[in-house]
C-alpha cells in the first residue's frame, strides 16, 4: 500500500494509483502495472479509471 502512495505522490493521478492496484489485485504483478498504466497514461486525456484499466490490460496483452 505504501508503493502505491508514491506512484500517486509521483505526479501521476490517483485514479493511475486506483488502476495499479486493481491489475495488482487481478494477479500481474507490480512493476508490469505500473508500467503498462504509465504507458497508456499519456495517450488518455482525461482519463478514468475504468478507461486506465482497460487500456493497460490491453497493452499487456500485446507483450
């Protein structure tokens, strides 16, 4: 819980934190969410959580 503080303090939004920690609860593990969300997060203008999710489920799909 304590990382995914920092991911928020990071300059990042807190529904990006939101969307980490639901990949996280859906088994990827930490590094890869928090990578995939951070990939897709510039491509989304104002995004959502539920648009971050799917948008990061997405790209791990592809790798």
């Amino acid at each position: 819980k304590e990382k995914m503080k920092g991911y928020a303090a990071a300059g990042r939004p807190p529904k990006a934190a939101d969307a980490v920690s639901a990949l996280i609860s859906l088994g990827f593990p930490p590094a890869e969410a928090e990578d995939a969300v951070a990939a897709v997060l510039p491509g989304l203008p104002e995004p959502d959580v539920q648009s971050l999710i799917r948008a990061a489920l997405a790209r791990l799909r592809e790798e």
